[in-house]
C-alpha cells in the first residue's frame, strides 16, 4: 500500500519539476541558438554542432506531457490512491 502513495508522490514531483525545468532549459537553448549559428534560421550550433531546434522541440513536448500528466494525476487521485477493503462473508 505505502509503495502505491510513494509512486503516486513522486509521479507528482517528477511532473512539478518537468514544469519549472523545462521553460528554463527552452530559453537558455533559445539564447544558445541565438549567439551560437550564424543566421537566424540555422539551427545547428557552430560550438557543438548539437541540432538546436531538434532541442529546444524537444523540452516543449516534456513540458505539455509533464502539464498533461500532473493534470491526470491530481484529476484521478482517487482512482489511483482508491483501496478497496473485501468484505469476508
């Protein structure tokens, strides 16, 4: 039972962070791309030459799912936390 409210928690905390990391990690790759490529509509960095647009589409999609996620879980909570006690006849 204790592992199911552990699960539960950390499913919470692991989508509170997505939320506050991710908007972060956007920005500071958006600022790389801009002092890193040459042109406005390059997304390759010329220090790295990590694809910066593959990145920064990259946290968008952890942030909607971290959004959509912590939605769910605070929506079913007790659905997911729900303990069923059987009745012995």
């Amino acid at each position: 039972m204790k592992i199911n409210f552990f699960l539960y928690y950390l499913s919470i905390i692991l989508s509170i962070s997505g939320l506050i990391l991710c908007p972060y990690a956007i920005f500071n790759t958006m600022v790389s791309l801009k002092y890193e490529t040459e042109n406005q509509n390059d997304c390759i960095s010329l220090v790295n030459g990590q694809n910066l647009c593959y990145t920064i589409k990259f946290f968008q999609i952890t942030l909607i799912f971290s959004l959509i996620l912590l939605f769910m879980l605070l929506k079913f909570r007790k659905k997911i936390l729900e303990f069923k006690i059987k009745k012995d006849n």
